[in-house]
C-alpha cells in the first residue's frame, strides 16, 4: 500500500509517509486485537452464541453483529460540507461535529432490541468501520480476521471460559479504542 502511495503521490514527504504508515498500523493492528479481544469476551459472556461464529453458514452474520454491538472505535469527527440541521440544531457549512458510532449502531430505529447482542439478527447498515468515503480502508481485512479467528479460537478451545468474573475483566475504559486490557481465560 506504502509503495503504491510512493508511486501515485510521489510529492509525499517522509514525513508523511511515515504518518500515514503509523496510522494504517494503529488503525489495522489496535482497532483488530481490540475487537478479537473484545468479541471473546462477548462470546464467553453468551456462550449459547458461540455455534454462530463456528458454523461457516452464520459466521459472516455473527461477526457483522459483533461489530454492530460492540463499536470498538467510540466516534469520528466530520466536517459539515454546508448548513445542515440535526435534531433541531443548525450546524454551519465548516463546523465539525462528532459522530458517535456506538450511538448510531444502537439506534432502535434501525435495530430493534440495540443492546442485545443477537448474533442470528441481520445487520445491514452498521456504522462499525464508518461510512461513505470515511469508510475504513481495511474494514475488509478485519472481517477476515475475525470470520477466521472466532471459528479458529472456539474449535480449537471448545470449553474456552472466563478465569474471572465478568466484572473483574479490565475494560479499556481509558484509551481511543475500547477493549479489553487482559482476558483472562481458562480451559480444559
């Protein structure tokens, strides 16, 4: 991807490129872990769940649903390209607004039940990995990643369970991206 920058935009500086390199690293390794991390601990809290993320028929569905619900990235900022009005306030062409993801994946409108984690419901229009242009360059690769890893984790330690109570699982409460900072776990 680096290279293909190099070669369209070669007026990119060092410096630039460098940005841009740590970006796509935080932005593809942090933001995956995190949901990996993350969807286990979902999955362990409702293991009744986990034959959707084993079953090659529903694992595309589960993890479109892992992602609706558990929205690892809390928002974006996005500029109003003219005067818009939102929920009866006026946001002037220029203003920046945040977008907060969560709150649009848990919109009841669009998806009954939002808090429920309901890996046999359909969730088309997510906003997990943003959308139109703003849309996550490697939203593709991170699919892939977790259509692989749940079945691969769960196969391979089918008695997977939490070592800990649920409440005692440090959450990163503190950090950009929402997580988990251990998963403590137990088998066999």
């Amino acid at each position: 991807m680096l290279g293909g920058l190099v070669a369209d935009a070669p007026d990119l500086t060092d410096e630039e490129l460098t940005n841009i390199a740590f970006l796509l690293l935080g932005g593809g390794l942090d933001t995956t872990a995190n949901m990996l991390g993350l969807g286990t601990f979902a999955l362990l809290e409702h293991p009744e769940q986990i034959p959707a993320v084993t079953d090659p028929a529903r694992v595309d569905n589960a993890v479109e649903e892992l992602l609706r619900h558990l929205s690892v990235v809390p928002g974006t900022v996005r500029a109003a390209l003219e005067d818009v009005e939102v929920e009866g306030v006026l946001v002037r062409a220029g203003e920046s607004v945040t977008v907060s993801i969560p709150g649009g994946n848990r919109d009841p409108e669009h998806f009954p039940h939002p808090d429920d984690l309901d890996l046999g419901r359909e969730t088309g229009g997510h906003v997990a990995f943003g959308h139109g242009v703003h849309q996550c360059l490697g939203q593709q690769l991170a699919r892939v990643e977790m259509r692989v890893g749940f079945p691969a984790l769960f196969r391979r330690f089918p008695d997977l369970r939490l070592a800990v109570a649920p409440a005692d699982v440090p959450l990163r409460t503190d950090m950009v991206i929402y997580g988990v900072h251990a998963l403590p776990v137990a088998w066999g």
